[in-house]
C-alpha cells in the first residue's frame, strides 16, 4: 500500500518539465533572452508516479511527444508555502522540432533562468548526461529505454499473433516500476519493467499461473533478466472499491488457501529468487532500523520527530518477543505476496492477485496488514468497521485451521497485526537502500507512513 506522498493539498502545485534533447545532451527552455524558464503547468493529480497527464501536458504546450523518464526534484516547504516537481522527459525519436520560443541549451552556454534551483537542477541533470548515471537508477531513466522495450513489446505480440492498433502509451513511473498500455486487436496490453532488485516478480507471476490461471493469468511473456513482463488487461474492480461483504470474504479465502497450499513449496520459491524474510530476519532487523536516523528522516518537515524515534526505540524488546511467540504457533511459514490489500482485482467469475513485487517467504498472517491495517480505514463500508473486520479474518483464518484451532489462529492473527506493519516499514527500509540516492525520497515516506502506523497499533494494545 502506497502513502500520500509529503504535500498539502491546499497548496498549489507547479510541474516543470526538463525535456532532454533526442541525441544531445541538451535541454528545453521556453522564453526569450533574459527570461528563459522551464515548460510549467499546474496538474490537477498529484501522485507523483502518475504520469499520463505530464505527457499529454508536453504535447498541449510545446506539440511534443514525450516520455516521462523521472522526477528529478520534489520541494515541498511547509514554511514558505511552496510545492513543486521537476520531471525529466525525453523527446521521443523523430519528434525534436520545437516551437518558435523555445530552444535547446548544452552545459556550455546555459543562461540563467528565472528560477536559481531550476538552473541548479538543469546543471546537475547535464553533468549527468555527459557522463555516467548511478548504477542504482531505474533502467527507464536512460536514453533509448522505451525504443529497447517497444521492439520488445511488437516482437512478444507478432510471437502472439497480436498485432498493435495504436500507440504506446506511459501510464506510471517511478523508481520501483514503469508501466505501458497500448491497444491491441485483442484489448488493451500491458507492460511493467521493474528494477534489477524486484526481478523476480515474472518468474512468480509466471510460477503462480501455471497453478493458478485464475488467481494469477498467465503473463503474454516475460524476460526475467530485464525484469519485464507482458499482460493481458485483467478487467474487473479493485477489491478497494468493492461495497460488498462477500467479495472481501470471498477473496481472502481465496488467497488464504494458495498460501496454504504453497506453505509445501518453501524451498523452490526461495530458489526461484524470493527473498527470505521471516520472522526471525524481522527481528534480527528492528534495532537496526531504529538507530538510523539519517533513514528515517530524523528532523526533516515529513520525517519521524524525535519522539516518535523514542517510542520507537522503547518498544524493540516488546516487538521482537511478538516475533516470538507468533514463531510458537504451528502455523508454517509460506509464500507472501507483500501489498495485498491495493492489488486484487474483482471479477464476475473470481479474483486476480497482481503485482508481485515484494513476494517473498514470510509469516502468512503478514499480508492481513495491508488489508486489515490500512485498506479498511480508507473506505467508505456498509457495516461497522469491526464486524467487517471479524468477517473478513475469519474467512481468512479459515484454510490455516488444518495447523491450528480457530481460537489460537484468532490470537496468532491479531498478534501479527502491528508485525504485519512493521514488515511494511522494514519493505521500504529496504527498497530506500536499493533505490539511487537521489531518488530515495520516492519511498523513504512510504517507510514514515508505516512506522507511524506501528506506534498507532502498539498504542492501541495490539499484542
């Protein structure tokens, strides 16, 4: 589940755009002598990996066809009232004319432009461009990507016997994934690239449909090592706008009893490339977290303050010893799918359970958290919150009641609630790690979100 990333809605919003020449390191600026700028408009969305709009932005002022490569710079100052994105786009091939007040600027020559951290933005990006960029940025940010994964792309469908009836179109990007559509004759296709760290998500996704076709419907193709993978659209409504009780109880049984089912396959998912992380790595890994300070934004407008890192820190003993007694129940380890509660799709005839990204092996009760944590207190439900509540964990509990009776699954069940949200926190611990460090901000808020939500549960009495 993704946070609302640090901004206010009251506040105005800006985007520029730094739009990169086709085959020179050169950017865009519109104006005229003395007064050149970046491309700006104002957006009515403001989810910075939605990134449709900013095209479609590009080609209404400028009459350019674009491709979002990434947010170069988030400013939000809760201070001096002020937010605003920088977003770096490449001017597709065959399309670099431009209009007549506007032209391309190289490092050498660069003039100054109205707004002094836009020129420092703009030299930064340059430097970059003739040189080398961070080993850790996302494979889309570079020049010649989308051509690379469009010749994919009409190769795997020609493969299909599917042919293509219009362009491509950027629907999302941010350092965790980039996301295509296109029309085909057979519907819309689409396409995700992930980064090298979640290359593993087409080869589960492929694994889980050969046994699950209408759990998980198998891919059009996959490329394992470029982490790309290639879908049919799946149709139906997300289980998070979906009123209806039976549709809540119905799914998660559904998804209780595979994970039931793949508790027997530890050994060949952790082979296939999930990463272990069980409750003894979860406890193993708490007071590493917590003596971070630089990771947890200590001090920053939107990082946790310095109470919060004290409360944090007083119940890391508490914590690991809920690890514990969880690990005491027979309830085996399984395969966990890590962003449950944003990613299930309601069908006439099932579910499908998409975006795979963070599977891994873990407590099964860990994915309820994404569900049961946070997707609930966003709704708008037909019964009080709590009945709702106990419905849903106990279709869930339902298939694990083999290894446990009902009365110790309910117990493990709400003692893994607040581990269920410290394993999200440790998630984005983690891909803050593995993201350039330039880019962190994208995912270091998701790890803020998460820890305030582990002091709620604690404080509620939660284990």
């Amino acid at each position: 589940m993704q946070p609302s990333w640090h901004n206010d809605p009251d506040l105005p919003y800006e985007y520029h755009l730094l739009i990169a020449h086709p085959s020179l390191p050169r950017v865009l600026l519109m104006g005229k002598e003395g007064d050149w700028r970046l491309p700006s408009f104002v957006p009515d969305e403001r989810d910075f990996r939605v990134v449709g709009h900013i095209n479609e932005a590009a080609r209404s002022l400028l009459g350019m066809n674009t491709f979002v490569r990434r947010c170069l710079r988030h400013h939000y100052d809760p201070e001096s009232l002020t937010q605003y994105r920088v977003y770096l786009l490449a001017c597709r091939e065959g399309n670099s004319s431009i209009p007549d007040n506007c032209r391309w600027f190289g490092q050498k020559g660069l003039p100054e432009i109205g707004d002094p951290e836009h020129l420092e933005v703009v030299g930064r990006w340059l430097n970059e461009a003739e040189g080398s960029a961070p080993d850790q940025r996302a494979p889309w940010c570079a020049a010649g990507w989308l051509r690379e994964a469009a010749t994919w792309i009409g190769e795997q469908l020609q493969n299909a016997g599917v042919s293509q009836e219009g362009p491509i179109e950027q629907l999302r990007s941010w350092s965790l994934s980039c996301l295509l559509r296109l029309p085909t004759s057979e519907g819309d296709v689409y396409f995700k690239a992930v980064p090298s760290f979640f290359r593993g998500e087409p080869a589960v996704m492929r694994s889980l449909s050969e046994r699950y076709p209408d759990l998980v419907p198998p891919p059009l193709a996959v490329d394992v090592q470029k982490g790309w993978t290639l879908m049919s659209d799946f149709g139906g409504q997300l289980l998070g706008s979906v009123p209806e009780v039976d549709a809540w109880e119905e799914s998660t049984r559904a998804f209780s009893r595979l994970q039931v089912e793949q508790s027997k396959r530890v050994e060949s998912w952790l082979e296939l490339g999930c990463p272990d992380r069980g409750l003894k790595t979860l406890a193993g890994m708490i007071d590493a977290l917590f003596q971070d300070s630089d990771l947890l934004m200590l001090g920053a407008p939107w990082g946790i303050t310095h109470e919060e890192l004290s409360r944090l820190r007083g119940m890391s003993l508490r914590l690991k010893l809920m690890c514990a007694r969880l690990a005491d129940f027979s309830i085996p380890h399984t395969l966990v799918h890590g962003d449950l509660g944003g990613n299930v799709v309601v069908k006439r005839d099932g579910f499908v359970f998409f975006d795979w990204t963070d599977a891994c092996i873990s407590h099964p009760f860990i994915d309820t958290a994404t569900i049961i944590s946070w997707v609930f207190d966003e709704m708008e439900l037909p019964m009080e919150i709590g009945e709702l509540r106990v419905r849903v964990r106990d279709a869930y509990l339902e298939p694990w009641s083999v290894f446990e009776p009902m009365n110790r699954l309910v117990e493990a069940f709400e003692l893994a609630q607040p581990l269920g949200v410290l394993h999200q926190a440790m998630t984005y611990a983690w891909l803050t790690s593995s993201v350039a460090e330039d880019a962190r901000w994208e995912v270091q808020a998701g790890l803020v979100v998460w820890l305030r939500n582990l002091l709620k549960k604690m404080d509620g009495g939660s284990g």
